[in-house]
C-alpha cells in the first residue's frame, strides 16, 4: 500500500509535512476539503468519499436534515466516522472560493483550519491530516494558502496539547515544496 512520504519536521516533530494521498492516512483522523452541499465532490472531496464508502455520505446527509439544512457554511467543520477509511473520522470544511483576497478569504480559511482542530481536540484525535484546503478546484493561490494554513496551525498547536501531531498531506512534491518555501520557518 502506497504511504504517506514524510518530507519534513516542524514545530518539534508535530507539524509534519507530507505527500501522498490523504485517503490512507492511518491516525485518527483526515480533513476533508468538502463543498457545503456535503453530497460529495471532485478531488480530494471525492477521493475521501470513494475510498471510504457509503457510510460517509449517509451521515453527511444526516447532519444535513438534522443541523445544516442550507448547507455548511464556508469555514465550519462538522464530523462523520470514516467508513472504510484506516482513519476513524472525517473532519469535513468548507474552504473559501479565491475571489481576488479581498473577501474574506483569509478569514475563512484560518477558520477552517481552527474549527477542524477543535473538533479534533474534542474527539481527542492525537493524529490528524489535512489537505490543502481550497488550492485545488476553488483556486485559491498555494503561497498564500501556505502561510494562512501555517499560521493557523502553529497558533492552535501552541495553545493546545491535543491533537499531538497535525500532518499537511499534499498530493505532489511540488505543492509541498511551493509550502516549505511560503511559510516563515524552515
Ligand atoms: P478545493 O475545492 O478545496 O480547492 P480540491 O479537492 O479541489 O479542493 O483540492 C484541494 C487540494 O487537495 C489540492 O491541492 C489537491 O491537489 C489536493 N488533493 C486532491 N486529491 C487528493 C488526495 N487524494 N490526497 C491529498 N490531497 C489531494
């Protein structure tokens, strides 16, 4: 089975870079880069629900009747099991569509980040991935996703000891690259 292919260290040892599909990540947990339909989507959207089954849909459509009737707002997370997933949950958030910078993308996207790991923290999830939230199909640029999701992490992992270790799994080198060369330490 192809795993995650760790790049680098960071924040002594509990932000981890990696690269690889996020879809096999063996910790508790895996952050999905939902649209606020919750019905499922392209890229790693998709890949989730694929590689995890039906049974993420079915609570995805449960916490549609039941909490988010309109949808999920951009920036909240919400959590389903992860099915057929090695990881036991699926955090699921509504990245920001890039609109130019001037609408609140940043906001949004530090929000993301933040409401996933206080979900992780209440599931006590030691291990959580994220992937790069919004880079993909909403456009957002890589440099500045980088040091939106850098700043957000850093900040939540030095005011909380859980979740233990975050990994930023990214689907090629070069994105990972195009990361460790955007943010503030390496
Ligand atoms: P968004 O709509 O938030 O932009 P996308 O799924 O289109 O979401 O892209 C988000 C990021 O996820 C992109 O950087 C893309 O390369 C990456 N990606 C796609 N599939 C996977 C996967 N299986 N594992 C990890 N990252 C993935």
């Amino acid at each position: 089975m192809d795993r995650l292919h760790t790049l680098r260290e960071l924040i002594d040892g509990r932000l981890i870079i990696a690269v690889g599909d996020i879809t096999k990540f063996e910790g508790d947990a895996i952050v999905n880069a939902a649209n606020s339909t919750l019905y499922g989507g392209g890229g790693v959207d998709g890949a989730i629900h694929r590689a995890g089954g039906p049974a993420i849909l079915n609570e995805c459509a449960k916490i549609r009747r039941k909490q988010w009737r309109d949808g999920l707002p951009t920036g909240k997370a919400v959590v389903t099991s992860g099915g057929r997933l090695p990881a036991r949950y699926v955090i699921h958030t509504v990245g920001p569509m890039w609109a130019g910078g001037n609408h609140n993308e940043a906001e949004a996207l530090i929000s993301c980040y933040r409401e996933s790991l206080e979900e992780a923290r209440k599931l006590q999830a030691a291990q959580i991935a994220f992937p790069s939230i919004s880079t993909g199909a909403f456009g957002y640029p890589r440099e500045k996703a980088a040091v939106v999701a850098y700043q957000a992490v850093s900040g939540f992992l030095s005011q909380n000891t859980v979740p233990e270790r975050v990994w930023l799994v990214f689907f090629t080198p070069e994105d990972a690259n195009v990361f460790l060369k955007a943010i503030p330490v390496n």
